[in-house]
C-alpha cells in the first residue's frame, strides 16, 4: 500500500479515473488485524449507493458484485463509518486527490 501511496503516476491515473469526488480510503491489513480483529485478508473493494459491494479480484482480474450481507466487507464499511463519525484519523487513511488533478 505505502508504494502504491507513493507512485504519483498510478495515483494520478487513479483519480483521473475515478475523478475528484470519490471518498478514497486505505488500510494496511496488519492495521485491520490489530485494530478490529480482523483474521483474513480483503481484496479491494468499494461500497455504492448504501448497498452494492463491489470487489476486485486482482489473481483472475474480476469484478464481483453483491448486495449488503454479512460479509467481512460489510462490517469494514461499517468500521470506516465509525471512525468517520466520531472524527478520527487512523486507521483507514482517506486518500485525496492531487491539486493538479482534474
């Protein structure tokens, strides 16, 4: 993850992609184990609209798609969405957008 934070390259085509407005957040897999309890790893995912997961699979480069269930993604999201409301910083990392980037 620290690479990737660093490449200005990718995170230019990311939010190239992506555009500006999309809430963009990062966690190191140690953090989630040693903050939440997490036992497994998660592929990249993201949340649209309150209820649709959709998830990366980077081995067969697939995307996943599924409604909100009790999935260990549903309850990263709702992690996220703790530490939002109570104003904290760590341990998801919100990732912004360069200045130059449109």
């Amino acid at each position: 993850m620290e690479e990737d934070l660093e490449n200005d390259e990718l995170l230019d085509f990311y939010w190239k992609t992506t555009g500006n407005t999309v809430e963009t957040f990062w966690v190191k897999e140690d953090e989630l184990k040693k903050v939440y309890g997490f036992d497994s790893s998660i592929n990249d995912c993201a949340f649209y609209d309150d209820q649709l997961l959709i998830m990366y699979d980077s081995a067969s480069k697939t995307l996943d798609f599924d409604v909100m269930t009790d999935r260990p993604e549903v309850i990263l999201f709702q992690k996220l969405n703790e530490q939002l409301f109570a104003g904290e910083t760590s341990p998801f990392k919100a990732l912004l957008p360069n200045e130059n980037t449109e």
